[in-house]
C-alpha cells in the first residue's frame, strides 16, 4: 500500500529576498522533481508591516488572491494554528530568538545559515527542540542539491582515492566602501562580515569531503588557523582565509570567503591521491562538474577527464532555483516524527558554528554586547 502524501504547512518570518526565493521554490508542484511523497503549502507571512508583507505574497507568488496571511508580526505567525513550520529568514543576528519563539510556540524550524551567532547558541536551541519534541535544522540547502549528493558519492567512492586537499571559495565586490554603516554585511550589530554570511558556503563542501568521512574521529576535531583582512569602518572582515588540518585523515581544507572582489573559476577544487574533482562557481549551487583520473596515483598527468551539467544545482528540466530539495527533507523528517535531520544533523551544524568561533577567537572579531545572546 502506497504511503499518503504528506502535506508540510509552512510559515515564513521575514519578508525579504531569501525568504521569497525559498517560496518561489516550495509552492512549485513537487512532481516537477520527481516527487510524490510530500508536498508543500505556504500559508503565512510575518513582518513588521502587514501591507508590505501582503504586496510581498502577491509579488513572490504571483496571485493578488493567493490564500497565504500577511501578518504584521512575527508572534502572529507562529501562534497561527494553521501553520506548522516556520521558516526563519531574517539577517543571522536575529536567528536565535525567532527561533526561541518559533519554538516556544510548537512550531518546527528551518532556520537559515549560519545557524546562529556562536555555537553556543546553537547548542541552546537544539537543547530547546529536543525538550520540546520539535525539529530544527539549519538551512544549509547546498547539502540536498543532487549535485552535492553527487560530489559526495565521489569522494565516498574508492575510484579517486583519499581526499589530499580541498580549496574553497565565495567572494563577491560587494563594494562595502559605498555601504551605509548599518548595512547587514558591515554592520557589528548584526554580526556583519564575510565569515558567518559567505563562510558556510566553503565549510559545507569541507564537511562533506571531510567531516562526512566515516574514517573521520569526531573526538580529534581538526586544528583551525586563520587570518582576516578588515573593514577599516566597522570592524568586522572583509575577507577571511581559514584552513582545516585533519591529522586523522591526512587531509586539508584551505576554506577563503569575501566581499572585495569576486570568486575564482574554479571556486571549488578537491584533489584526491587518484583525480581531482573540479567545480565551476558558484559553490552555492554548482552547475558544472569536471571529474579528472590520473594516469598514476599523485601525478598531474590526466587519463581521463568526465564533465557533468547539473542546471541550478539540480538538473535538466528541474524548475526552481534548488531551494525545494531541503523544504523536502524538512517534510519527511516532520512526518517520521525526527527531530534533525540524518543529512544535515545537529552535529554538523554545532561543528560550524564551532569553526567559526575559533577562527574569530583567533582574529579577535568581536561583536557588541548583546548580539550574541548566549556566551
């Protein structure tokens, strides 16, 4: 007997671009990716303005008549009984106590990257969610894009061999002198900077080729070294470099993130004993894949080299923009009665966020009292 669909009813808080990209995505029909198990239902909004959250409804989905309620607050959202999930998109300096709401309310979260401001944090809310019997997961949708899974049967395969080095990067010229100093990128209040806004991206193909590796001993997490470059103004970086020494696996992430200038091409190189795995900007969501075998374990001579295209991270004839495939985990994971997710777990997320404290502990970026809630 074939399993019913599972229908997930989301709520957002935040009307802003993420937000909208994430439910341009989930109100497509889920049979356009080849599912059939679950679907989604978009029916709520909340903002600091009802008007402008309903403009922001009839612009993402395109219908002056569409259902879905524009509220004028968050707390109206997620005491909504229609809704079921909520998903938090507002700047990261705002992360943790949407989600202590959502939560506190009986809401599930999907909360957007980085998680939150310091692990400690996080660590908190999955305290909370866990005592609650809710689920949380970070909305780290890079990891469910088919070509990530793609990347990750690679590395995991025995043809390539042992990953040696990975080099990761996300930049862009965000041209932070022209910013006003309250802006979300440069602004310390909101925990500005290139690390926690950009720096996820290269971490998370660090955790998959890394992390992920069933040889990896989480007790000997790796050594961090890092440096930033500032922004004069306020403080925060403006470009990070962080590399990630795993002695146990004899292998190496040199991770980099910015906003002076714009990402290389490649962005994404992992290099193994036996090839290399060669990935076209941007990293967020790979279109292009070159997969090289050696002729001979550790040389540079190249016997054979396979190119695969995978449109917006996804496929050929897949609409959306890639962000569908975590709203889809999140449904299942609801529906099995899980808490976090097996793909994206609550470790991965507090290893992160763990990385990032020490790379700003050792470059000595701090924020304001009172941005990070937790300390």
């Amino acid at each position: 007997m074939s399993q019913p669909v599972f229908n997930l009813r989301w709520g957002v808080l935040g009307a802003g671009h993420i937000s909208g990209v994430f439910v341009k995505d989930i109100i497509l029909d889920p049979k356009t990716r080849g599912l059939t198990d679950v679907t989604h239902e978009f029916v709520a909004v909340g903002s600091r303005d009802a008007t402008k959250a309903q403009e922001w409804i009839t612009r993402i989905t395109g219908k002056e008549d569409h259902p879905a309620k524009a509220y004028g607050s968050y707390e109206e959202v997620v005491k909504d009984p229609n809704v079921q999930a909520v998903y938090i998109g507002v700047p990261h300096s705002g992360h943790y106590d949407l989600a202590i709401l959502a939560l506190n309310n009986g809401k599930h979260v999907l909360l957007e990257k980085p998680f939150t401001v310091n692990a400690k944090e996080a660590k908190a809310l999955i305290d909370l969610s866990r005592e609650k019997s809710l689920f949380i997961m970070e909305a780290m949708w890079t990891r469910f894009l088919p070509v990530a899974q793609y990347i990750s049967d690679l590395v995991r395969g025995e043809e390539l061999g042992e990953v040696r080095i990975l080099h990761a990067d996300l930049s862009g010229d965000c041209k932070i002198d022209e910013l006003s100093l309250d802006h979300r990128l440069i602004d310390p209040k909101l925990a500005g900077g290139a690390l926690l806004d950009l720096g996820p991206y290269p971490l998370v193909w660090a955790i998959i080729a890394m992390y992920e590796n069933p040889a990896y001993d989480k007790k000997q997490p790796p050594s961090i070294s890092s440096s930033m470059l500032k922004v004069p103004r306020t403080g925060v970086d403006a470009h990070s470099t962080f590399t990630l020494t795993f002695d146990g696996l004899y292998s190496q992430a040199v991770l980099t993130c910015g906003l002076t200038v714009s990402t290389p091409n490649p962005a994404l190189v992992i290099r193994l004993k036996k090839g290399n795995i060669i990935v076209d900007a941007p990293i967020y969501r790979p279109d292009r894949v070159t997969v090289q075998w050696l002729a001979e374990p550790g040389s540079n001579v190249v016997a054979r080299e396979e190119v695969k295209n995978f449109t917006n991270g996804s496929g050929d004839n897949i609409p959306g923009g890639g962000w569908h495939w975590q709203a889809d985990e999140v449904a299942r994971c609801i529906r099995e009665g899980k808490l976090e997710s097996a793909t994206w777990s609550w470790d991965k997320t507090l290893f992160e966020m763990e990385v990032f404290d020490k790379v700003r502990q050792q470059c000595g970026l701090l924020f304001p009292d009172g941005v990070e809630k937790v300390v």
